[in-house]
C-alpha cells in the first residue's frame, strides 16, 4: 500500500518529465529517473517531514529536491500528498 497520494496535476508532471527525458536521454534513463521519483514520493511517506517547510506557499507544505526536479507535497492529512513536481527554477507560487 503506498503511503502517499499523487494529485492529478503531479501525475501530469510526471508523465511530462518521462516523455521530456525520453525524448532528450533516452527511454532507459528516463526509467531511472522516473523510479527514483517513486522512490523519493515512498521515502516521503516514511518521513513526512525530510523536506524543508515551505509556509509562505500554503500550510503544511513542504519541498524536496530530486535532480532538476521540486517535489512539492502537502503533510495535513494522513498519507502526505504530492502536490507537484517542477523544475528547481520554476516559480511554485505560479503552480501551487
């Protein structure tokens, strides 16, 4: 059982970061990088608080950076929720 939630909007995020990196890297690095997101999202269900608090975007959110990429995600509920996941230089009060 997976102890975190994926947002629709994350769920698109990842399916456009597999084809970007398809596309650019190639599909077995793609793979990776897409397994080691899952990793991470499983790891933030272990330890909800291992990214840093990011009150000025909303109560309870976090972030964890994973290669180029900001996992954004919410621990109010039960299972911790994926919010997002953009690009390190993305603004996330533009997509938060």
């Amino acid at each position: 059982m997976r102890s975190y939630k994926l947002t629709t909007d994350a769920k698109q995020d990842l399916v456009e970061i597999y084809y970007t990196g398809h596309s650019v890297w190639g599909e077995a690095q793609a793979d990776i990088y897409l397994n080691t997101l899952y990793e991470v999202f499983e790891r933030i269900g272990e330890l909800p608080k291992i990214g840093v608090k990011q009150s000025e975007l909303g109560q309870g959110i976090h972030r964890l950076n994973v290669g180029a990429h900001a996992v954004f995600y919410s621990v109010l509920n039960k299972h911790p929720e994926i919010l997002r996941v953009l690009r390190q230089e993305a603004q996330p009060d533009n997509w938060l």
